[in-house]
C-alpha cells in the first residue's frame, strides 16, 4: 500500500507504514496525524484535490520530484512540526495555509 521510496502514507482515517516496526516511530506516526487532521479539516475529498493539484503545479515548475512532493504545503507543515510531539493539541484550524 506504502508507495516506494516512502515510509507511511495516510488515507483518512488510516495510517499504512511500510514496516510494522515503524509503529513505534513516534516523529513519523505524529507526521502521519498531522496529515489526519488536515484531511479532516478539508472535509478529505477537497484535501486530495488541493493535494494533487499543488503537486503537480509544483512538479512542472520544480521539475523534480522529491522538491515538489516536499513543497507541498501540507506536507512542509507536517514536516516542519513532526518532532513537537505537543503540535496538534494547540495547532490552530487550517494552519496549512501558512505554507501555502
């Protein structure tokens, strides 16, 4: 289910890991609910279409994969706050937008 070249993927409300022993990989299951969350807020269909849409804006401009799946703003929001294990009990709503 895990694409390659990734460890853990989330389709609302579940989180796929490559290996279970990545379970117990705190900073990636947070990075993961981050993503819940923002699913949640964009009520989960939108949030694939925002999501798809800012890839593959990127991807032509960026040119390379890995810097535009990166500069996803959903994902630079989870990637910028995956190790504050205390981020989601005060993020405000839509706090994506920041890096948009």
């Amino acid at each position: 289910m895990v694409p390659k070249g990734y460890t853990g993927i989330t389709i609302y409300p579940f989180i796929f890991l490559k290996y279970d022993a990545l379970k117990t990989d705190s900073i990636l299951i947070n990075h993961e609910r981050i993503h819940l969350r923002q699913q949640r807020e964009l009520l989960i269909i939108p949030f694939y279409i925002f999501y798809s849409i800012e890839f593959l804006t990127r991807l032509i401009t960026l040119r390379n994969w890995k810097k535009a799946y990166k500069k996803i703003s959903f994902e630079s929001e989870a990637y910028d706050n995956e190790k504050d294990l205390n981020y989601l009990k005060s993020r405000p709503f839509f706090r994506f937008i920041k890096y948009m």
